[in-house]
C-alpha cells in the first residue's frame, strides 16, 4: 500500500481531514439509508457494493496516507529531538563556557580587587557593569532556549496524541470497514444463490410459457377444427332440413298418389264386383232353390268367400306383422342414432335400415349416406322408378280393364245364346274362371314388385303405396 498511503497522505496534506472525515461519514450514513431503502433491488444492490467497494479503498488509501503522515510526524519528532537535544548540548556547553567565564571572571575580579586597589580603582565597576549585562543577555538566551525546548515538547506531545488519534481511527474505521465488507460478502453470496434460484424459476417459467404457447397453438387448431365442424354440421343440418322439406313435400305428394291410386282401386273393386255379382247371380234366376245345381252353386259360393275372407284376413295379419317389424327396427335405429350422434368430419360411417333384405353391393353402400346430400341420388331414382312403375301400372290396368269387358261381354253373349243349356257346373267353370281372374291379377301385381321391397308386401295390390313408403322408411331411418 505504500503508494495509495503517498496519494493519500497528499490529499490530507492539502485538504482539511477532519472536514473530509466529517464529509466521508455523512455520505456512509447517506450510502447506508439508500441501502436499507433498496435492499430488495439487486442492481442497485450491486451499485451500492460497487461504490462501498471504492468507499473501501478510498478508506484503505486514507489510512495508508495517515499511516505515512504518522511515519513523517514522527521522523520530524525524532529529528526535532535530536536538534532540541543538540541545541541543549550546545546550550549547556555555552552555559558551562559562561559559568567557567563567570568563574574566571569571579576569580580575576577578586585577584584584581587585591591586586589594583590602589592603582585603578575607576576600571572595577565598568568591567563589573559589562560582565553583568553580558550575564543577564545569556540567562534570557538560555531563558529562550528553555522556552523553546519546552514548546517544541508539547508540540511533540500534541502531535503524537493527533497521531495516536488518527492512528486509532483510521484502525476502527478499518475494523469497521472489514465487518462492513465481510457482511456485504455473505449479503452478495445471499444474493448470488437468490439469483440463481430465480434464473432457474424464470427458465422454469420460461418453459412453462413455451408449452403453454403449444398448448395454445393446439387448442386454437382444434377450435378451428371444431368451428369447421360446426360449420359444416350446421350447413348439413340446413342442407338436411331443406332435403326434409323437400321430402316431406313429396311425402305429400306420394300420399295424395296413394290416396288415388286407392280410390282407383276402390273404382275397380266396384266395377268387377257388380260383374261379379251379376255372373255369381245369374244362375239364380236358372234354377230353382231347391234343386242340386242351385245347392252346389251356394256351397261352392259359400266355399269362395270363406276363402277369400280368410285369404284377406292372412294378408293383413302379415302385414301388420311386417310393419310391426318394421317399426321395431325404426326404434332401435332412431335409439342408437339419438344415443351416437354422428359428427360430421369425424369419420363415423351412418347405419342406414332397409326394408328389404341386405343384398345392396359395395357401389350403393358408398353412395348411400354420403357427406352433405345424404341419398339425394337414391331419392331421385326411386321416384323414378316410381313414376315407370304407376305409367306401367296404369297401362296395365286399362289393358286389364279391357280384357275383362271383353270377357264380360263374351260371356253375356255366351249367356244369351245358351241360357236354357246352363248347368250348375257352368256357373262353377264361370265363378273358377273370375277367380282365375283375380288371381292372374294379383300375380301380375307381385310380378312387378321391385326386389328391393320383398319384406314390406304390398297393401291391397297398390305398387305405387309400396314404393311411397319404402322411400320415406328409407329416408326417416337416415
């Protein structure tokens, strides 16, 4: 340290010290407030340390100038003491010179008292006068000397107890100064291992932001997701609601088709059943009640309608069978289907329920039920094949139609011409060939069922209602 001591000690030998002391402890009193007040702030923390560590090394540079300073006080002590003490050797040789002169001068006034008492009485009191200024001018030297001597003592005394003063504090200040620092050191290393436990909390963190920020970037593509699906759900819920508009118009239609397509049927029934009648009747007025042929003919009349009742009876309990089936099925599909909603985009292939027995090939599977127009093609088709069927059905009918006034007729001829030669076997024949009749024409109308309805029988012989319900079954199970 001897060079910061040098800088030092030049800077107290040009400045006031205890000014500069009283000066450095108001800005360490300030230092330590604006440290208890930033305490939790850590780059003013390391501000402070850094200025402390000047603080420290100013301090360390002032005691090393006032250990320096003490170092010349006391080479100037010793030197003022070597020159006070030769100026007492010289002071005390002066004052044993003066006492031997006094002495000498004693000795030689006596032996001249003797000696020139007669000759020069005038010279003894000059010579006396002299030696006795001369004796005063050396006692208020010596006087001086002593005063001197005794000041420069107590200068001495006075800066060695400034010496010793500034040697003490400088000390204290030292301790002090080494205490401060020694707890700043365990404050920084506190701080250090608090730092380093934040930076690992802020990487922690850090990370926490970057999966949180993927966890974001997921959630926002799957709510783009879910708003696609959700588009497309509800787009498929107008496009299906207008398609059941559509449907149920013509449902409208299929029922009004229905509703005359029966009362065609109800104008055939009543137009064969009056011929029917008429030939069934004819032979009554032939032959008698009581008579074999009238018997044969009531018990073969009687043996028909049974039949036909029973027959009739057979077909709407079948039926009432298949539609009870059919509806069950329509249950536990509308059941499962409420029970899985299908997502449209989530790749969940829609259960769709026939009437008919499952023999579609893998082509109608995948245009059945597909995305956006759920069967509109199989809609169109059938109502296609609809309106074929009803144009051949009708062709049919006034083809049949025909046929049977024919016959009638024929058989009014045959009847006029051959009226007294009937027989009850001839009403028979003629009652077999009615019923050959209707059943020709029943089978006509299985004949031309579609292959696709083979569960579902047809309702009084009606193609047309068949087709009509098969296509809304169809299009209520999907």
């Amino acid at each position: 340290y001897p060079s910061v001591l040098k800088q030092a000690g030049l800077l107290l030998h040009h400045l006031n010290f205890p000014l500069f002391f009283s000066l450095h402890l108001s800005h360490y009193a300030d230092r330590v407030e604006q440290m208890t007040k930033t305490y939790n702030d850590i780059e003013v923390v390391t501000h402070l340390l850094a200025e402390r560590d000047r603080d420290l090394e100013l301090a360390a540079r002032i005691g090393q100038s006032l250990l320096q300073r003490n170092h010349l006080l006391q080479e100037r002590n010793e030197a003022l003491e070597e020159q006070i003490a030769q100026s007492v050797d010289q002071l005390q040789h002066e004052l044993s010179k003066k006492d031997e002169l006094l002495r000498m001068v004693a000795s030689a006034s006596e032996e001249s008292e003797t000696d020139s008492s007669v000759s020069t009485p005038l010279r003894q009191p000059h010579q006396l006068e002299s030696l006795q200024s001369k004796l005063q001018e050396l006692e208020e030297e010596n006087l001086a000397l002593r005063t001197e001597a005794c000041q420069l003592k107590r200068d001495t005394i006075t800066y060695e107890e400034k010496e010793q003063q500034l040697v003490s504090d400088c000390v204290k200040e030292l301790r002090e100064s080494n205490s401060q620092m020694v707890s700043l050191t365990e404050e920084l290393s506190l701080k250090n291992e608090e730092l380093l436990r934040h930076q690992e909390e802020i990487a922690q963190l850090l990370s926490q932001i970057v999966e949180l920020q993927h966890r974001v970037k997921e959630l926002a593509l799957e709510k783009e997701e879910l708003r696609i699906h959700l588009q497309a759900s509800k787009d498929a819920q107008r496009q299906l609601t207008a398609e059941l508009n559509e449907l149920a118009e013509r449902n409208a239609e299929c029922v009004e088709m229905l509703h005359e397509s029966q009362e065609e049927i109800k104008e055939l029934r009543s137009k064969n059943s009056p011929s029917a009648g008429m030939r069934r009747h004819l032979p009554y007025g032939l032959y008698p009640m009581e008579s074999l042929a009238a018997e044969i003919e009531g018990t073969m009349r009687k043996e028909l309608s049974i039949e036909e009742e029973t027959a009739f009876q057979d077909q709407r309990i079948s039926q009432k069978r298949v539609f009870q089936t059919v509806r069950s099925v329509n249950a536990s599909t509308l059941r499962s289907a409420s029970a899985n909603p299908p997502i449209p985009g989530s790749g969940q292939s829609s259960l769709v329920m026939t009437a008919q027995p499952f023999q579609s090939t893998q082509g109608e599977e995948g245009r059945v039920g597909q995305p956006g127009c759920p069967g509109g093609n199989d809609l169109t088709r059938a109502l296609h094949r609809l309106s074929l069927r009803r144009q051949n059905f009708l062709s049919e009918r006034q083809f049949f139609q025909a046929e049977r006034e024919k016959k009638v007729q024929a058989l009014a001829e045959t009847d006029g011409e051959g009226s007294g030669s009937s027989s009850p076997m001839g009403s028979a024949v003629s009652s077999f060939s009615n019923l050959s009749d209707l059943s020709i024409t029943s089978t006509v109308f299985k004949t031309f069922l579609p292959e696709k309805l083979q569960i579902v029988k047809p309702m009084e012989g009606n193609v047309c209602f068949v087709d009509t319900s098969k296509i809304i079954f169809y299009y209520k199970v999907i």
